[in-house]
C-alpha cells in the first residue's frame, strides 16, 4: 500500500499553489464582496491545464488523473471555494458528454470547453424548484416534434448559468419509470431560453447562480446525450465524481481556516501566554488536523480507486460526508479560536465558514450521501 502522492502530483500541487498564492488568495474578499466571478481567471487557468480537468487529452483537455484532478480542486479551494467552483465546474458539468456522448459531440463540445484562448463554460442544468434530492419529480420535458425536441421546463440553482455558452439539460423524455430522463445539449442562443437573475447566497459567492428557463425550445434529436432514457444513469456517474471532488474542496478550506487560526493561536497573548499554550485551544487544532487528515486520505483514496478503475461510490460519498462535516466544524472552530477577530470581516474565517456550509449541500447533499453509505452497507 502506497501513501505517497507521486513527483508529477507533487509538481501540479505546487504549482498550483503558486498560482493561488498570487492570483487568487488577495482578490477572494473582493470577488466574494462583490458576488462576482472573475472570469478573467479562466484563461490563466486553461493555460496551466487548470480547467477541464475530466477532458481527456483526445480532446484537448489536461488529461489529468483524478488524484491530481483532487490535488488541483482542493489546493484552489484553499484560496477561493467560489471560483473554485465556477472554474472547475466545465469538470463536472461535461461530464456527462465524456461518459455518453457520441464522437461527433465530444469533438465538438469539449474541444470548444478546452480551447485556451477562449474555452466555452457548460453548465449542468438538472435541479428543478419540486425536484432536489428526489429526481424522480423532475418536471422538465422534452417531447419529439418534427423531428426535434421541444423542451419546456425551469432549471434551479444552475451553477454559472449567466455566462454559460451551452447547457447539459436533464428532461422527461418519457413516462416509464426510471426511464424517462434523458440529457440534452442546449447551445445558449436556442430561441425560447432566459436566464434568470443571479440568485443572492450566503457562501460561494464568486460563483453566479441563476435559473433557466425552457419554453418550447427546439432540440436538435443529434443533441440527446446516451440513449432516450439514460438520464438516471448519466446523473448517477456525475455524480461519482462530484463526490471526491467536494471532499476534496471542502479540504482545501477546512485547511485554510486550521492555518489561520494555528498561526493567529500563536501570536495572540492573554494572560501573559499566546492562546496556542492553552489545551482547550490545542484540542480544537487537535481535532481540526485530525478530521483534515482524515478527510483527505478518504478524499485520496476515492478518487485513487477511480484511477484504478475500481468501484469507489460508497468510499466516495464517505470521503464527502466527512471533508463537508470536518469542514465545517473547523472553520467553526476556527472563528471561535480567533474571537472577535475571527467573526469580524477583516479575516476571510467567516467565508470559509459560509463556503463550507454549501459544500454540504451542493448536487446531493450531506443527508444523501449518509444514506448512500447506509445502503451500500446495508446492502452487503
Ligand atoms: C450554490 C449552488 C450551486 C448549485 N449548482 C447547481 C448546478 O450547477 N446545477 C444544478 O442542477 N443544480 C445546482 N444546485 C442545486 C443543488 O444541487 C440542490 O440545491 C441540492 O441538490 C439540494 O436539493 P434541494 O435544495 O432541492 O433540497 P431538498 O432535496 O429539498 O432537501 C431539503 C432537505 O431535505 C433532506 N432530504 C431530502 N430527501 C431526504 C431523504 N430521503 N432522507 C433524509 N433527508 C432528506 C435533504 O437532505 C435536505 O436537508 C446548486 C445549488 C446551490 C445552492
């Protein structure tokens, strides 16, 4: 059994450190401020092979193995969850293509999603208002007219939905159960979509959220992902890798917020000591780096089980369930640990405590992946 992450991981960490370091840590306040995405970023990310991380290299993409796709998510997440999101969200959203669509529509769709001088942003259009956890209320349809789809349908809470170039949409294409859902691809500009306007949120504030409206949009039939019917199914494989990748961000700001608090805990004196000497501080750092670690070696181990092509759901939803809990609490801990300091907004402590909050609800939330685990093991 191998712990080590290998030299080339080693290299990708770094350099994206570095990269964080200088291009993301000093603007996060400012973009979170604002509830802006930077898209400015996204090439300076293309270009170090950033984005895209699911595309294979066939197709223009970074061609990255997932342990370095979790490197990558968790060492930007450290500097900025939000962007991290919106910028890393082409991984998840075209997904879907990679695992289903034809040739014609991977040379087309991810070619044009990785081109570093300008790669088109997809977005993942699968929530509705009725329809979160249970999608077997999905209401959206798309019916055959003409030789067409006509979808109609509102998509929720549509991660990047105001900038996006073309939509990955989950409809009804049918009445049987557990076969009626398909995936469509929507370019932006089809007559009979609006965008909503962006939605106002607690945390991952530089990532846009808006809704999308389906009214009588015609579908080219060459457009369906997979076969009619494989919606469930192409839903269940995104979300194999939405997991580790959570967890792997929700490590990121978990480690964030313990470097702060450890450095503040050794600089702040009272009583005549810095804080760090007394042990019901040490017990907070204590249990932050413990849940981190085991965060992250769940968080490594599914998505090492990917690369190895191994069954990894249950590891998966369990390293995602952990990295959003230990996230949480620690950026708790974290604020406690640095007073007034800590819930003021002159320290970035209270946006890592209101990002990791989303991180467990975000595309299947905490509660799901609980009773995944419970079902998996129920199971055997
Ligand atoms: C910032 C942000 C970005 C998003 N990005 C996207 C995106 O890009 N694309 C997209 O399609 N959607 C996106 N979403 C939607 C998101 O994935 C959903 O909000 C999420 O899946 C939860 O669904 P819901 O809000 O409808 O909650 P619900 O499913 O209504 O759940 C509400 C509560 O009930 C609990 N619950 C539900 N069922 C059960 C059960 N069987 N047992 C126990 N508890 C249960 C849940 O755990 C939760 O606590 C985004 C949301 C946000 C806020």
């Amino acid at each position: 059994m191998h712990f080590k992450i290998n030299e080339e991981q080693e290299a990708i960490r770094k350099m994206v450190r570095d990269f964080r370091e200088k291009e993301i840590v000093p603007l996060a306040p400012a973009w979170d401020e604002e509830e802006r995405f930077p898209k400015e970023i996204l090439s300076k990310l293309d270009n170090l092979g950033l984005t895209n991380l699911s595309v294979p290299e066939k197709y223009g993409g970074p061609g990255v193995d997932f342990v370095s796709a979790a490197i990558i998510m968790e060492e930007l997440a450290y500097g900025c969850a939000g962007v991290t999101l919106a910028a890393g969200n082409n991984t998840i959203a075209l997904y879907p293509i990679i695992v289903g669509g034809t040739e014609e529509q991977k040379v087309k769709y991810l070619t044009a999603a990785c081109d570093c001088a300008g790669g088109k942003l997809a977005a993942l259009a699968l929530y509705e208002a009725e329809a979160g956890t249970d999608l077997t209320r999905l209401a959206t349809t798309a019916r055959h007219s003409g030789g067409a789809y006509l979808l109609n349908g509102r998509k929720t809470f549509v991660t990047n939905a105001p900038y996006a170039d073309f939509f990955i949409v989950f409809a009804k294409t049918g009445e049987e159960k557990g076969k009626d859902l398909s995936v469509l691809l929507v370019e932006k500009d089809t007559p009979g979509i609006t965008i909503g306007a962006p939605v106002h949120k607690l945390g991952l504030r530089a990532a846009a959220t808006a809704d999308v409206v389906f009214e009588n949009a015609r579908i080219p039939v060459e457009n369906l992902v997979g076969k009619e019917g494989s919606g469930y199914s192409l839903a269940a494989q995104t979300f194999e890798l939405t997991r580790p990748l959570i967890a792997a961000m929700a490590t990121g700001v978990a480690q964030a917020a313990m470097e702060q608090a450890a450095k503040y805990a050794g600089e702040r004196v009272q009583f005549g000591r810095p804080i760090a000497d007394f042990q019901a501080i040490r017990v907070m750092l204590a249990k932050m780096a413990a849940g981190i670690e085991a965060s992250r070696l769940l968080t490594y181990q599914a998505v090492w089980l990917r690369d190895e092509a191994a069954a990894a759901n249950s590891k998966a939803a369990m390293a995602r369930f952990v990295a959003t809990e230990a996230a949480l609490k620690t950026t708790i801990d974290a604020i406690q640990i640095m007073g007034g300091y800590g819930y003021s907004r002159e320290y970035p402590l209270e946006k890592f405590m209101r990002d990791a909050k989303m991180l467990q609800i975000i595309e299947e939330d905490t509660q799901a992946q609980q009773l995944y685990i419970a079902a998996d093991l129920l199971k055997q």
